[in-house]
C-alpha cells in the first residue's frame, strides 16, 4: 500500500532509502537543514577550487554498482571513475611506502621493506577476501534485529576471528612497524583502534589492495549528485533549507513532522540524521536511548580539517597521502583511552586535482588535509591555527617543499561546525565505531521500539560507518519499512 514518507537528511543513506522507497511506490520527501543535499558529503567551490568536505575515499565500487543497479542503471551513467595508481603513499619518519594499484606491485613494495612479506600479505589478502565476501554479501544485508542473523555456515567457520583482533593477527606475520601500521591503517574506516576491531574486519585489507581506490571525475560530490538525480527520477521530492524541529507522535505512532515551524503530515518517518539528534527531536518519553547509553559508546573520530587552495602546483605528493611519521599508537590512545587533543598526531592530505583537473584551476592544486581528533573536545580558532603550524611544518619538510608561500586561501573545519551542520553527537565526523560490542544487532535499531512508523538510518544504526555501508543501510530501512507496512 502506498505511503506518504518524510525523510530527515539527505546524506547517502537518506538518499538510499528515499530511491528504495519510492521505486517501491511510495510517496517520498526528504527534508534536508542545509543549503544543499548530500549530509557530511558537502561540497565547497571558491575561486575555482572544489573540495569534498567530507568523504574523499572511494573504496568497494562493487556496492556503488550494486546499488545503481537495482534501477537499471550504472555508475556510468552519472559519473565516470579512474582507478588510482598508485592508490596512495604513507610517509613514515625513514620512508615513504607506495601502494600500487595492484597487488603484485604491493607485494613488491612489502618485500622491499621487509624480506619475505608478500608471502604472508598474499596469504592475508586470500583470507580478508574470503571476509569480505561473507561480509558484504550475508552479514551487511541483514538489518540487525537479532544475533541469529550473524550465524551462518560461513560465519561459523570465521567464529575465532569476531574474537581476535587485527592487531594481533598482523603482529603474528609482520614485524616491521611500518608494515603493520600499513595493515591496520584500512579499519580505521570502521572508526576504532586496530587493537579493538575483530580480525574478521580485515576484509577492508582486500577492499583497500584487492579492489583498489578510485576516485569519480569531479570529486566524491558527484555520486552525491548522481543519487540526488536518481531519487528525483523516481519521483522523490527534495526540499533544502528545510529544518525539521520536531518528530510528532500521537499515542506511540509517528504521524508526521514540524519544519521550518510548519506541521508536515506523514504516515511514516525516517529519520537519516545523526541518530542521538533524531531522538532528541522526540518528546522525551519516546526515546529509546538515554544520554548515558550514547555517553557510553564508542564513536567513530572527529576531524580537524583544513581546505586549502594552492597557487601551483605541488611535488612529491600524490591523490592520496597520510603522514604516519609519528606514533601510531599514542595517537590512538589520545582519541580513544585518554581524549585529547593529540600531541603529535598522524594527519592525511588529499590533492584531487593531481589526477583530476577539474578539481582545481590550471597550474594550481586543490589541498584538503585532515586531523584525526577525539569527539566532543575543545573547539576554538587559536588550537585549529596551532595545529594548522604543525602539520604544514611536517607536511614542508616530509615532501621537500616550501607550501606556505602557495596558499591563496584556507578554509577550517571542526568540532563544533561538526555539531552546528549537521547535529553531529560530540562532533562525530562519521559515526559510530565497529567494534565487537557495537556490531549488528548490538547496534541502535533500524526501527523504533517505542513509536510506530518511525525509522532510523545511517552510520550510526547497520551495518555501519563509511559510505558503502551507508548505501547499504538506506537498503536495509526500506526493506525493514516495506516488511512491516
């Protein structure tokens, strides 16, 4: 039966669901606070520069595939990719690792740092893809609702492996600490400590050297722009600077919604927002999760990020470069042990107009560079410009360059812009952490226990943090929805 459907937020899994749904033929809305769609995916344009604010990393193009498919069309159809090679660079204090685009030069580079590596990266790429099939074609397309759902003929053979960690099991083959740090790098997409994710996890391994990183003409915004296209083909209306203030609810059924101070009747809402900030828009006696149950749990990181426009071009650098020239671990434990702002911290720098032109004037380059940092910390202008120094110092003389001199503008973002654009508990930049106690059902659900015809989707509900999962989890809300209406 036909349903009229309000959608909070337009981020990728806001834009998932309202595809599914209105393919399914409902009557879809999106409501969206901001000035354009696309949620943390955000876009910024100035004097010719043009930076994803958010997502940058395009890994597991399978599920982009798999998700235009399911209406008949494929990714070229909105937008074209490139494969990245090399995929990207790690610079460490002695060194500086080339991931190739494929995994025999991969191979190559671990056994030029450490003798007789490839054979145990060969052997831990087998087992990460065997993961990442069950992963992504069993577990992830479950919607969470109970323990049963993880207990398959392959998952029962893979028990050991939701019990150990991927730090133990890549300290077991590779001794060099840069190796491992290259291993573990891949779930810190899942936003925790290597040393709290599930060996299982390593199925990311084989997105990042099996599938390879690619990057989509014109930067991660247009997949944004390419769902938005889709939604609207499938009849989806969208509404921007549309602030939804209120979910309204009469005797535990969710009837609709208050925006921009205008009640907005619905037989059915889903909310793709940051879930703790839907809940809030409840009356109080609604909510399923108190203060303490998300004060508890683990999130995902928040970012210091800076975009900054370079006149001319940059050397020594390629697409995709993380500066792991410090220590890895302490780092992690001033996010996740002791929260802080970091003493010395690892930091990613990303330079899309290297491969893509488009991305930035002629002769010039377009910078976005990134800060790890834990959520809900002190946010002010003076620690942003403070750690701006530092980077930029270690950025200069890691690549052998002066930049400064380069810089025709730079732009910041925080802690606090996290929370102001988009109700980001703490400043989360993209969720809720996959760790063992935090997975699948133990997860906040895709329905409301509490309120009839009210939905949940995004990084914080299933599957999970990251962008594919994020597609997936628009999947998940719209075949839960469908089954019980």
């Amino acid at each position: 039966m036909e349903k009229n459907i309000a959608i909070i937020g337009s981020g990728f899994s806001s834009l998932s669901a309202a595809c599914y749904l209105a393919k399914a033929g409902h009557q879809v809305s999106i409501y969206e606070k901001n000035e354009s769609i696309g949620g943390r995916a955000a876009q910024l344009i100035k004097d010719g520069f043009t930076f994803d604010m958010g997502p940058s990393w395009y890994w597991m193009p399978d599920i982009f595939e798999k998700f235009f498919s399911d209406f008949g069309k494929k990714t070229s159809d909105y937008y074209q990719l490139d494969k990245l090679s090399p995929a990207y660079k790690i610079f460490f204090a002695d060194d500086v690792i080339t991931i190739g685009d494929c995994i025999d030069k991969i191979c190559t580079e671990f056994e030029r740092i450490e003798s007789g590596s490839s054979v145990h990266l060969r052997k831990f790429i087998a087992l990460a893809q065997e993961n990442y099939e069950i992963a992504i074609n069993k577990i992830v397309l479950r919607p969470g609702l109970s323990p049963f759902e993880l207990v398959t003929k392959e998952t029962v053979l893979k028990v050991d492996q939701f019990f150990k960690t991927i730090s133990s099991e890549v300290r077991k083959k590779f001794k060099n600490p840069k190796l491992i740090a290259t291993l573990e790098f891949p779930v810190l997409f899942l936003g925790a400590k290597p040393s709290d994710t599930p060996s299982f996890y390593s199925f990311m391994n084989f997105a990042d050297f099996g599938l390879g990183t690619w990057h989509p003409q014109g930067g991660m915004y247009r997949i944004i722009e390419a769902m938005g296209s889709l939604a609207e083909e499938l009849g989806v209306k969208i509404h921007t600077h549309a602030n939804v203030e209120k979910i309204l609810v009469t005797k535990n059924i969710c009837n609709g919604i208050i925006c921009n101070g205008s009640t907005i009747l619905a037989d059915i809402v889903v909310s793709g927002a940051d879930y703790h900030h839907s809940e809030s828009l409840l009356d109080a006696e609604y909510r399923q999760y108190s203060e303490a149950y998300w004060n508890k749990k683990t999130f995902a990181p928040s970012s210091l990020l800076f975009y900054i426009a370079f006149d001319g071009k940059l050397k020594n650098v390629d697409h995709h470069n993380l500066f792991f020239d410090t220590d890895f671990e302490r780092h992690a434990e001033e996010i996740y042990d002791n929260p802080q702002w970091p003493t010395s911290p690892l930091f990613y720098a990303n330079f899309p107009s290297i491969t893509d032109e488009s991305m930035a004037p002629e002769g010039c380059e377009t910078g976005f560079f990134l800060v790890p940092i834990a959520p809900g910390l002190e946010d002010t202008e003076a620690l942003r410009e403070q750690y701006f120094d530092l980077i930029m110092d270690r950025f200069e003389e890691k690549t052998g360059q002066k930049v400064l001199d380069k810089i025709r503008f730079k732009e910041t973002f925080c802690v606090n812009d996290f929370v102001e654009r988009y109700n980001s508990y703490k400043g989360n930049a993209y969720g809720m952490a996959n760790t063992l106690s935090q997975t699948a059902f133990l997860r906040p659900k895709l329905k409301s226990g509490k309120v009839k015809n009210l939905y949940f989707t995004g990084q914080l509900t299933v599957p999970g943090p990251g962008v594919p999962p994020s597609l997936i989890s628009g999947k998940l809300v719209s075949e839960l929805l469908t089954k019980n209406n």
